[in-house]
C-alpha cells in the first residue's frame, strides 16, 4: 500500500524514509522555479547531501513527449533506486512517465498508445512531493502529457507513487493565480467525480468531502491564506485525486485540453472556465440524454444531492456562487481578454474535445447546444 503523510513540516521525515528503505541514488524531477521557490533547493542542500542527487528540470509547463525523452534518456545513464518529484502536477507527472518508460525499457511513443498490457518491474520507488494543492497527482495512477496540441493521458497501476509527503508548508510560495487554478482544478475534479458513471461509494465519499472542504476554503485560501487553510486545501486536493483515481474525469476536462495547449490557458482555469457551461447543461438535460447505467433518478439525485453539499439552494444559485468565488480569486469566467474571440476559436475547442473522457460523463453532450452556449459568451 502506497505510504501518504499529510502534515505541516512533514518534508522533514525525507531523509528517514529514503535512508529506512535503503534509497540512495535519486533522481529527481522538480519545476524550475518551484525547486528554489519553495526551499526545496535548500532543504536538498542541508538534508540530502549524503545522497547521489541528479536533478532534472527540463520540461514544459504542459510537458510534451519530448519532454519525456529527455528525461528517459538521462535517467537511463545511471541506475537508480528511487524517482523524486517535487513540484505540482506536471513534475509529477513527468516524473511518473520518467520511471515508467526508463524502468521498463520503453519507447516514449509507447505513451501514445494503449499501456494497460505492459507488465512493469517496478523496482524503482517513485516519490510525490507536491508544492502545490490541486492536481492530487500524488493519488493517481495516470498521468497527462502533450503530442502536439492533442493530449494524452497514461494510465497504469505501477504510475502510483510508493510514497507521497504532502506538506502544506511548501505552497506557501505558490502566487495567488496559481493557488485559485489548482483549487479549482481541485474542485472541478470532485464534482466530475461525483456525477462520473464510474463513481461508487468510495469515490464518491473522497469527492463530497472535497466539495464541502472547497466551497468553504477555496476563496480564503487564495485571498487569505492560514496554515490551517493550506491543510485543508492539501487534504481536499489529495481527496479529490483518489476521487478521480477511481473514476477519471467527465466533460469540464474534456472539453478544457485545447484552452491550455492552443490558447496558454491554465489548466485549473480552463476547466473552471468550461464547468460553468457543463453545469448548464447537466442542470437542464432531458431524462432521454442521460447514459448513466443507474438511470435518469439516481443523476437527477446526483444533482440536488451537489447542490446541498455546497450550500446551494437552487441549480442557478450554484452556477452564480461558482461565478463569484471565480471572481473573487481573480479568475475571469469569461473569454474575454484570454485570445478566444471569433466563432472560429469557439468551434476549435468543440471540435478538440477529449472523446475518452467524454466517455465518462454522465448525460450525452449535445455540441451544437454547447457551441451556441459558448458563442453567446464572444458576441
């Protein structure tokens, strides 16, 4: 079983852990900036000395598979007994694809294509030290990379970290924008989770307290943020990957990847973007859209059962109180001033959707509806 510590300071035990299961030759995989920004760099410096360290930093925000290349052949000059990441989603998600095609001797063209045949050694520990709280990367067994504009996610048992060491302490650094985009992408996760035809009892448990954790926390956490709300905020991201670890994430997701790759979007802020139109047409779908197997009931309950949980006393409250808390951390609900202006730009993001995670939504999404939907929002 994976080993989490979820604590304030917990960055401390690192070195007991590396030394008790006999971890010397490390490779590392950390943000260029939130290496030094979060005093990882220094804390490498006093704690880790005794240990072989090679660093490597060289990939994209939106990390591609050239990145992984990169980094597949440098882990590959040298054997190692664990992979390190410290940063947010993406380092650990590179670090993820790092191990999975060094360990196993993969072509990193592998990655585009299905993987659930690959039996992986896994003799290499993967550790996740996340300096952000959202993505909840450190709970998953998939990760997300780049060809191009399209993207691709990996999914394979052996991408779940062995260790994972969540210290709010470091996102103490993290920017305002940057902490509401990983909130969001936090929260938006939960709620995919929540209403995915793959949901059960156990993730649904994970996305509820998420949601409750959120609709509380987000908006102090990124305006006024406490020890206590950098906890809070750690533990719901952390919640909200195990909600996705079981059930993958539905439509705001899907229809998000091509804000972030041909538009510089944030991926927390693309998503927020697309839930407010996802969240209109879940709330006023007919019963003949829905493909949920458990039936139109168990999705209209689904519904209200959201709407209580965050407070809500009615499907356009929500959408206006999702709205405020947006506005309130500084991120625009509309398309205005982030490069999409033209019908032209609209029907791309349509058109580019992610169709495995469409898959996992709960009622069928009609794109024409959601293209006039999204149109109205330019004009």
């Amino acid at each position: 079983m994976p080993v989490e510590i979820i604590e304030a300071g917990s960055i401390l035990k690192l070195p007991r852990i590396l030394k008790e299961n006999n971890l010397s030759k490390l490779f590392l995989v950390a943000g260029k900036n939130s290496y030094i920004l979060t005093g990882m760099d220094d804390f490498a410096k006093k704690y880790l000395h005794e240990f072989h360290l090679t660093r490597f930093s060289a990939f994209n925000p939106n990390p591609c598979l050239e990145d992984i290349k990169k980094g597949s052949r440098l882990f590959l000059q040298d054997s190692y007994d664990a992979v390190i990441a410290i940063g947010g989603g993406t380092a650990i998600d590179v670090a993820k694809l790092i191990k999975f095609t060094g360990e196993n001797n993969l072509s990193t063209d592998t990655l585009l294509s299905d993987q659930s045949g690959i039996v992986s050694v896994s003799k290499v520990k993967l550790l996740a030290i996340p300096t952000t709280a959202g993505s909840g990367a450190e709970a998953t067994s998939f990760a997300v990379m780049y060809s191009g504009e399209s993207k691709y996610s990996v999914a394979h048992e052996s991408l779940l970290p062995d260790f994972s060491i969540i210290d709010p302490d470091l996102a103490r650094s993290m920017p305002a924008k940057l902490a509401a985009s990983c909130g969001f992408d936090a929260l938006s996760q939960a709620i995919e989770a929540f209403w995915s035809v793959n949901s059960t009892e156990e993730s649904d448990l994970y996305a509820q307290t998420t949601i409750s954790i959120l609709f509380k926390s987000l908006v102090d956490s990124v305006k006024a943020p406490t020890a206590a709300l950098r906890l809070n905020m750690a533990k719901a991201a952390n919640l909200a990957g195990k909600a996705i670890n079981i059930t993958k994430t539905t439509a705001a997701h899907a229809f998000s990847y091509p804000l972030t790759s041909h538009y510089n979007i944030s991926h927390g802020h693309a998503v927020a973007i697309m839930m407010l139109f996802i969240l209109e047409i879940n709330f006023n779908c007919r019963n003949e859209d829905v493909i949920d197997a458990r039936g139109t009931g168990y999705f209209k309950y689904k519904l209200q059962r959201l709407l209580s949980i965050a407070k809500c006393c009615s499907e356009s409250d929500f959408i206006s109180k999702w709205k405020e808390m947006m506005t309130c951390v500084g991120l625009s609900y509309k398309f205005t001033g982030l490069g999409i202006k033209s019908a032209k730009d609209i029907g791309y993001i349509v058109n580019n959707v992610n169709s495995d995670r469409l898959k996992n939504h709960p009622i069928k999404i009609d794109k024409m509806k959601l293209l006039k939907s999204m149109l109205q929002q330019t004009m």
